[in-house]
C-alpha cells in the first residue's frame, strides 16, 4: 500500500509506521477521520474488495463523527464490517445525502458546507463519482441548486424535508414489534431495549405505554410517530408482521431481527430482507446498536 494515502478510500492521508503499538500503521485522513490498521491489513489492502474498504470507512468515519477513536482495523474486524455498514439501496443514498446537506446548512437559503461531498460519499459506502453522480440528480429532481460559491437546497428540497420530520421520519424513538410470550421478557430487557438506548434512541413497546385507547389505535398512532421499527419475527406473530407492514407501507425504515433457531420458518415475503440474527440477548443487542448506528442516526437530525 502506498505511503500518504488511506488505504480504505486512497485520499491523501499522514501515515507512518508505528512500532510503538505492535507494528500498526497510523492513518490521519481527513475524509474517513483517524484510524490504526494492522501491518497485515495494510498489505493486504491493494488487494481488498471495494464493499469492505468501503464499508470500514464508513465505521472509520462514524467514530469520527462520534468523537471516539475506532478499534484498530484487523482483518477479523475487516470482515465483519462490512455486514455492520451494507450497501446501501439506491432510494436510501439519495434520501441521505439530501439529509446530509440539510444538516450541513445553516439554514434555508445558505449553502451547504464547502468541501463535504467526499464526506458523504464516505457515509453512503460510495465511490466520489457516484456521490457526484447522486449530487446531479438531487440537482435534476429541483432539490438542490448547484452553485460556484455553494450548492444549497431549493424549497422543494427543504419542503421535502420537513415533510419527513412531521411524520416522524427523523425521530428517535424506535418502535419495537415482537412477541409478548414471557419467555422473550428478556430478550427485550436485555436485547432489543438495551440496543437501541445503547444508540441513544428510545425503545418503544407496546404494553409498556400508558393509553386510554384501543390498542389497536394506540399501536398506529405510535407507528406514525416513530422513526423506526425494529420487528423480531422470533415465534412469528401475526401481529409482528402486519405492524412490519405497516411502518414500510408508511415509509418508515424497519430493522428486522429473529432468533437464529427460527429464521428458517420467517415468512416467505420477508426472507429477502437482512436480519439480525441472534443467539442471546447481549449478541442482539450488539448486533442492534451497531445496525442502528449504521442505518437509522445517519437519516435524524442530530448526531448521537
């Protein structure tokens, strides 16, 4: 790998050999953010496929945005980055980087942050030309207005916007669908709950919330109003599914999660969606927090 570039997205970047700390190089890059990879990493680096450099970048740059220095890069952790930070889908990049720029601007009607658009392709897990790509189409849709001085969000842009936030699109609650069955308590306790506080978002359940409604009512009004849905199809409950249904049907990113043991008998409609696999409370609520982190924060407003 060749000395002053990073060797997750090849810009320019300080690095030097650190022997100090176990033989690993030590990457300041001002678009992924700092980082320690192991010598062994490094040199396998010319060789590395693009959906995993690419996805260690985007964990690179979470802790960045964090404030938080990330475990050093090893292959072990390599490998597993890229089920962390998936691709993402095609209506997801441009919905995101819409919201990116929004961040990024003061208000209506000044311009986004100069210099942000390598930033962003990083967050997206794209190559600069697709970010740039996804940057002339926001521009050809009337959502954004390509300027000189500064690319800035038209009306339709912040309209769009603000329509999300009032259904609840950037909220931080998260809305959980699962089995009530006394078996899974604490699976919730120490899952799924703990997950997603662990992101620093709310978890939602059901039969925890005081109402004086129907609960049928009630679960709508709470789906309507969350930014996110987690369904743990474990025991495959009707109502699970058709809750899951709902939120898509709304628009609303769902996280979906099932017991290992008893992926094989998920539904048939919903097998082509990436599930959380898990064998004991404290892997799932791992295995949330980081899916969390990686496909819910970066579409809300503030930063965890």
């Amino acid at each position: 790998m060749e000395d002053g570039r990073c060797p997750l997205r090849g810009h320019s970047a300080d690095t030097r050999l650190d022997g100090a700390v176990g033989s690993k190089h030590v990457v300041k890059c001002e678009i992924c953010g700092p980082y320690l990879i192991s010598s062994t990493l490094w040199d396998l680096m010319p060789a590395a496929d693009t959906v995993r450099r690419f996805a260690s970048a985007a964990y690179v740059r979470q802790c960045a945005d964090d404030g938080v220095m990330p475990d050093t890069l090893t292959w072990e952790l390599y490998e597993q980055l890229s089920d962390r930070f998936p691709p993402l889908a095609a209506v997801e990049r441009v919905d995101r980087l819409l919201r990116f720029m929004a961040d990024d601007s003061e208000s209506p009607g000044f311009p986004v942050k100069a210099g942000r658009l390598p930033v962003y392709a990083v967050r997206l897990r794209v190559s600069d030309e697709e970010s740039e790509r996804l940057r002339t189409f926001l521009s050809s849709c009337d959502l954004l207005h390509l300027r000189p001085a500064g690319d800035y969000l038209s009306p339709a842009g912040w309209q769009k916007i603000w329509r999300e936030h009032e259904s609840g699109v950037r909220s931080r609650r998260g809305f959980v669908a699962m089995s009530f069955n006394s078996r899974l308590n604490e699976v919730w306790e120490k899952g799924l709950k703990l997950g997603i506080e662990d992101a620093k978002c709310e978890a939602i359940r059901i039969d925890r919330v005081h109402h004086n409604e129907k609960i049928c009512d009630r679960i709508v009004s709470e789906i309507r109003g969350c930014g996110f849905l987690v369904a743990d199809v474990t025991r495959h409950r009707q109502g699970v599914y058709f809750e899951a249904g709902l939120a898509i049907g709304l628009g609303k990113p769902v996280i979906w999660t099932c017991r290992a043991g008893d992926l094989r008998r998920a539904h048939f409609d919903t097998r082509q969606y990436n599930h959380i696999t898990w064998d004991a409370p404290a892997d799932l609520r791992e295995k949330l927090e980081d899916r969390i982190r990686a496909t819910i924060l970066p579409l809300l407003t503030a930063r965890p």
